[in-house]
C-alpha cells in the first residue's frame, strides 16, 4: 500500500504552490458569485425513464438519507425542485426505497438533469459540480480498471483457480488504490478552495492519523472552512485528540441487553480493559470473536476486562451474536448503528476497533491482532 506519510510529505512540498494560487482562486470565485443564482437552486429534470415516478432530493448523513424535497415527474419524466442551500453539498437524487441515486453537487444555481437515472447527464453553467464532474473524469480510469479487477477475481474465484493467483489480482486491485489516492491528493490541492477538496478529504480520512488529519486540513483554503465537510473533519480531529493513545479514557453511558445502564468508569479502573467497538453484522468483528474470547478466557482472573459496544440497528441480531459467540464480557448498545453515542465520541470510522486501557485509565493501545494483544497482556499482567 502507498506510504501515507510520503504522500503528506508530498503534499508539504506543494504548499507553496498552493498559496501561490490563492490570488488566482479569488478571482475564480468572485466570478462564481457574479454567476450563482440569489434566490437559490432549481433543478430540472427530463429523465424519461422515470416518467410518473417520484424523486426524492436526500442528504447523506451518517448513517442514512435525510429527504429534503420531492417531485412527481409528468408522463415525459420531467419535473422540478427548487430552493436554497447555504453551503454546497453532493446531494442524491433517486426514488425513496432505493439508497444512493444521481449525485449533484448542489450550489445556488440552475441545473438541467437529463439523459436516465443510469446515465444521467448534469448541466449547470458554473458551481463546485463543473469541478465534481472534472474530478470524476479523471479517476475513472481507476475505478473502472478496479471494476474489471473485482469482475475477474469474482470469475477466478468461481473457476477454482490457485490462491496465488487471486492475490495477484488483489495485488493490482490496491496498487491502482494507490495510483487513485495519488490522483486524489493531488486534485485536492489544485482544488484547495473548492468544497469538492474537503468532501474527498472526508472520503480518504477514515484511516489517517492525527498528525495527517491535521496537514490535510491545512491545506485547504479558509473558503471552504464554513463547509459540511470541514466542519465535520475539524470536528472529528477533535474528538480524535481527544481519545489518542496517552489520553485519559473519555467515559460514556448505554444500557446493557437488560436496559441497564453500565459506564465504561464502572469497569475501567479496575484492571486492563478493551473497548471492543463490533456489530453481529460485521464479518471481521465476527471472525476475531474466538480469537478475543480466548485472551478473556486466559487473562480475565488476572486482571483483564471487556466492554462491547455493539454498532448494531437490530437489536435482536446484536443478542443473538452475542450468545452464538459466547461472548461473555459486559455489552451495550443504543442500537443506533453508525450513530451510536460511545463511537461517536471515540471517532470510530470502522469496525472491528478496539481501545486499550490500563489500570490507571489511560488509553495505551489501539487496534492490536490477537497475537499482539496477548503479547500486550503478557506485558502488563504476567504470563
């Protein structure tokens, strides 16, 4: 995989070329403004292929759409929905049962959506979807490459074909990763005054350190400050500094299977003790369970401890998985997925995601295998 830190190091070397931009975007966006439209957006529609369908205009929040407006398209599919956003924002466009749909980056100005839901075609005169669109021209070279990399794996995997052979492919589908987050790194800094810039930041954060959110948000010019994604990437780096290793354990509360509340300064303190961030519908999660279950079995009389905290929407799902892998530690939940307060609060972009705690309450590791969780507890309990 590509070096993280190179490629920041990359990006430090082209700061001064940003800034040497800046005068240029200044007068690209007062041109902007003299084109956008004061009373708002409008986005017309001529999409035959949905003709007598209702659209629904959606936000994407964490973990799920938010519906803004709607339309019922005529007979001839067309149709329109107008209003006004204070910020721009990648906006999705589809019928109500279905998730995602065509993605407009919405800003005060008129759009003509045509073409098919499939293969729409998006016309507006300026705006950050003319810099969407140019984004989206570029990388698809890599993500259709990886489209026929996953085809061909899915056919190899069929055929029965050598397992050295299916890691080649794996081998080509994360190189292009790499060339695609080069492409991406390097759009983000041409574009730094662009809302696109923060929303591809935002895409590419999940696996960065503090010290990387940090660069990334430098490099972004003080316009797109006031943006949704700035404003949740700078939210995020906080709530990330704040649960780093070395840190004192942020403490929260949820109830148990039982509707109990149980806080984590109940169990923390009394020994060493993991935070196990999982869910019943998390492969990884599920397939680490034996391994987890084993160090509890061996380390819990010497001073070991488990706290799960399920990410789970179905509350049913989360008991069963618990009973099915003899999960036998304390666990939570409000069963409300990716929003669930406690990973809100420890910055949890993915799961399995686990916090190491030491007697004294603070937060000494992150994320350990097996093997280097049991060589931890040796470390801190004894053999």
């Amino acid at each position: 995989m590509y070096c993280r830190v190179t490629l920041v190091g990359f990006i430090q070397q082209i700061i001064n070329y940003k800034i040497m931009k800046k005068i240029l975007f200044l007068f690209l966006a007062m041109a902007l403004v003299a084109c956008s439209n004061e009373q708002g957006y409008t986005l017309k529609f001529e999409l035959p292929d949905m003709a007598g369908s209702q659209l629904m205009l959606r936000q994407s929040i964490p973990g799920e759409f938010n519906d803004l407006d709607s339309v019922v398209l005529d007979s001839a599919g067309m149709g329109e929905i107008s209003g006004s956003i204070e910020a721009p924002e990648l906006l999705y466009i589809g019928v109500k049962a279905a998730r995602g749909g065509i993605q407009v980056f919405v800003d005060n100005y008129d759009y003509e959506i045509s073409g098919s839901m499939g293969e729409p075609v998006i016309d507006v005169e300026a705006g950050p979807q003319l810099e969407y669109d140019n984004y989206k021209e570029g990388v698809k070279a890599y993500t259709d490459k990886q489209r026929e990399l996953s085809d061909k794996y899915r056919a190899a995997s069929a055929e029965g074909v050598e397992e050295a052979e299916l890691e080649q492919i794996v081998e080509e589908f994360y190189a292009i990763d790499d060339e695609k987050e080069v492409y991406d790194s390097t759009f983000i800094v041409n574009n730094a005054a662009s809302v696109v810039a923060p929303y591809l930041v935002r895409n590419m954060y999940h696996t960065m350190s503090v010290e990387e959110l940090e660069d990334w948000l430098s490099l972004l010019d003080e316009r797109v400050h006031t943006s949704v994604y700035y404003v949740q990437l700078d939210e995020h780096l906080t709530k990330m500094k704040s649960v780093q290793i070395g840190e004192q354990f942020t403490d929260f509360t949820l109830p148990d299977p039982d509707g109990n509340d149980i806080k984590l300064s109940d169990i923390a303190g009394n020994g060493v003790v993991l935070i196990d961030f999982w869910a019943a519908w998390c492969g990884p999660c599920r397939r680490a369970n034996p391994g987890v279950v084993a160090l509890y079995n061996e380390y819990h009389e010497k001073g070991f401890d488990i706290l799960g905290v399920s990410l789970d929407n179905d509350r049913e799902a989360w008991l069963q998985a618990i009973e099915d892998d003899g999960l036998v530690w304390a666990h939570i939940s409000d069963v409300k997925g990716w929003m669930c307060e406690a990973s809100q609060l420890y910055a949890v972009n993915s799961i399995p995601h686990t916090v190491l705690i030491d007697k004294d309450g603070i937060i000494i590791e992150k994320n350990l295998g097996e093997e280097e969780l049991r060589a931890k507890l040796i470390e801190l309990l004894g053999e």
